[in-house]
C-alpha cells in the first residue's frame, strides 16, 4: 500500500520506466483495407511491392521533338539539321505497334508525359528548334536519351515502395497510384481511452451554468493529441473523486480500448485514489508510479488484461510532457513506426537555465530570430498547468538529469513545436 501525504520515495528513471513499459504493454495489431483516399495518416502494415515498371514506357521529359539521336549529330545554329515530321503525340496517347515510327531523318512532336514513338530516342526541346510546316530545323545535336524518361526509372515491378511501419504520406499515395494499387492494408487506429479524474473539474460546455471549479481543458488536449498521433480517441468524461466511480469507468474503458489514460487524481494527496483502485484489478501490474520527470512527475502505469492504462497529471503541460514521453513512444514502438525526424534548432540561450539534477526536464521556450542570429529564451520554469507556456513558447529544451544546467550565451538545441518568431516577441519585452 503506496503512503499518502509523504511524497514520492522515490522517482524512478524516466527512460527505464519508459523502456519498462514498451517491453511489457500489448496491443492488439488489428489489420484492415483502405481505399487510397482514405489511406493519408495510415500506418502501413506490410511492406508494398510495386505492381508494374513505372514509366511504363520511354516519355518526353520536355515539350519538343522526338528524333533519332544519329540523325542529328553536328547539328549547330551555323549547320541546322533538316527532319521530316511524321506526326504529333500527346500525354496519354498510346502508341501501339508502329502506328508511329521514327525512319532515318525523320522527327514527331512530342509534349510532356507523352510516349515516344518507335526508334526514337532523344527528344529536342522546341526552345532548339525551328518548325516550318512540315519540317523542324534542328540546331543542336543530343545524346541519346536525352529530354527522356526512361521506363522504370521511377520504379521497378516488384521493388520495394513502401516498408511496414511507415506513415502515408501525400507522396506514398501517388507511388500506390502509380503503381497500380487501388487500396492498401494498414493498421486499425488504436483506440485510446481518456478518463479525467477531480471533483473539482467540469466540461468547458458547461461555462454558462457558472459552474464553480476548474474548466476540464487537459481531456481536450489529450483527445486532440490522440488524434494527431493517429489513433482514436474515446472520451470518456470526468469521474468524481470516488473509488467505485473510477473503478467502474476504467472497466468500462478496457472494454473499449486498446490503451486508457487516466488523468488526475495519480499523485499522493489523500484524494489521489487511482493508483489504489487501479491496484485492485484482478491481474493488475504496476509498470512504474512516480518518474524523475519535470513537469509530470507523478506520472505511472498498469497493465490491466494485458493492456496499458497510463497515469498522468491532470495539469494540462504535465500531461502533455507525460503523453510525449509515455503514449507518442508507446503508440510507435507497437505499430513498427517509422519515426519521422523532429524539427531541431539550435540557438543562442538569453539567460541562464538551472536544472535540478535528478530531474529530466522539459522547458518551454521562445526562439526568435534577429539579425541573422538565433535566440532561445526559457519562458516560465514551474507551473505545470500554465497553457500559455505552450501558446507563447515554440519549443522545448529538455535538459538530462545529469546536467546542471546552461550558462547565458550557450548554444543549445531544442525541438520546434511552432514556427519561429522574426524578431523578439512583444510578450518577453517586458517579462523577461
């Protein structure tokens, strides 16, 4: 039984628990098909082998005429090279047989994404050319294939396009395309169940009913993070600060979802009832409580019929620095996720940023750019419910527990959440 009143006895490492967690949680891979349209934010769940060569065939590069290479050797602005034109062909045209080839001193007129016809093999852009009725005067020789697209060049049949894991971007859909694909398998969106925990909380909708208490704005952020990761979020309500209550909704949400998240109600206050009710699961395990994380320290984890049920902060910054390091990796590591690489910067810090050692910290931080020079300024260092940290700064420094911290004037890197700001904002004027 945890001790109330006393604080955390201990904190164990952000990293190991984070490891701990992906070593032990399941979650149930479910695979479906998709139409292409609806393939965008996906997960694919095989690796993709492409159909068919692509370009199927030899295509202009360029607007201009398709001719024999060897009929235009020496061609000069001084010594053009006279070519019969035997036809025209556009993009999508398709050329079967010898419904149009290419004889000795001979050329077509070809437009971009057009097959060339039979023989040819090099196409002159119309910018070295001269048309005259039914003649093109060439005025500079080529290589041959030159100006053209060569089949397969893009892809090969059966290579390769896309590796399990990977998120489907604009792109990929236009490879599936091309490719011949007309759906894809990948991953059902996991289900994530959101639970907020507090008496004193209520629903931002029920602002007119001049509620006293605090507006519930950590499960909105929850849900739309969810969401942005790729899954779908279950939102569950808020739950009084009574055991049966709590044990009854998180039944309900491992019924539903895949992974749970709790927030709320997970420290060590005599209100904070979640880590006793969760405890009491038949089966229950708990993976870790209390990290050496700031801010989010009280974060934790159980495994529950074999399914992770998180425990956060119910202070909006906490949780989202508890759902980066805890729900993001575990989301990703379960889905065979290819990261996509963040946005780091590295800039100038203003003043001096002191770490607690012990303590994996997340600032929230300001970078401008002035004269050429990048800047990093640390908003706010406490407050783990001050949203406008998040509003304001537009990245975050996250300083290891072994380090001391920054002296002014270094140089650090840290991960872009917003764009950055030309100059220095109007708001650290006067703060700071």
């Amino acid at each position: 039984m945890r001790k109330k009143h006393v604080g955390f006895l201990k904190l164990e490492n952000v990293d190991k628990a984070r490891e701990k967690l992906l070593q032990r949680a399941k979650l149930n891979l479910r695979v479906e098909i998709v139409h292409l349209n609806n393939a965008l934010g996906r997960v694919v769940a095989e690796d993709i082998y492409a159909l068919r060569d692509y370009p199927p065939e030899d295509r202009a590069a360029v607007d201009g005429v398709a001719v024999r290479s060897e009929d235009v050797v020496g061609a000069s602005q001084s010594n053009p090279i006279r070519l019969e034109i035997v036809g025209v062909v556009e993009a999508g045209d398709v050329i079967s047989g010898k419904s149009l080839s290419i004889d000795v001193n001979q050329a077509a007129i070809v437009y971009t994404g057009a097959q060339l016809p039979q023989n040819s093999d090099a196409v002159i852009p119309f910018e070295e050319a001269l048309i005259e009725g039914n003649y093109v005067y060439v005025f500079k020789q080529v290589e041959k294939f030159k100006n053209v697209s060569r089949k397969g060049e893009d892809f090969r049949e059966g290579e390769l396009l896309i590796s399990k894991g990977t998120l489907i971007r604009p792109w990929h859909i236009a490879a599936l395309v091309e490719s011949g694909y007309k759906e894809v398998k990948v991953f059902e969106k996991p289900k994530v169940c959101v639970i907020n925990v507090g008496d004193e909380l209520y629903e931002f909708a029920d602002e007119a009913s001049n509620k006293s208490g605090i507006p519930n704005s950590t499960g909105p952020l929850i849900t739309a993070y969810v969401s942005e990761l790729g899954c779908e979020p279950v939102y569950l309500g808020i739950v009084p600060d009574d055991e049966v209550a709590i044990k009854d909704i998180v039944e309900k949400a491992l019924r539903k979802c895949d992974v749970v998240v709790v927030t709320g109600g997970t420290s060590v206050g005599g209100k904070d009832l979640v880590p006793d009710v969760l405890s009491k699961f038949n089966g229950a395990e708990l993976i870790f409580h209390g990290v050496n994380l700031r801010p989010g320290r009280t974060a934790g984890a159980f495994l529950i019929d074999g399914k992770p049920v998180l425990m956060l902060s119910g202070l909006p910054v906490a949780a989202f620095v508890g759902l980066e390091n805890f729900l993001k990796p575990l989301i990703e590591n379960r889905l065979n996720m290819r990261k996509l690489p963040e946005s780091v910067i590295e800039g100038k810090l203003t003043r001096r940023l002191a770490n607690v050692v012990g303590f994996k910290s997340y600032f929230r931080v300001v970078v401008y750019e002035d004269n050429g020079q990048v800047y990093i300024t640390p908003l706010r260092l406490t407050g783990s419910g001050i949203l406008s940290t998040l509003l304001k700064g537009n990245a975050v420094l996250v300083i290891d527990e072994n380090v001391e911290g920054y002296e002014e004037g270094s140089y650090v890197k840290v991960k872009l959440l917003n764009p950055i700001y030309e100059g220095r904002p109007e708001f650290l004027q006067n703060s700071l």
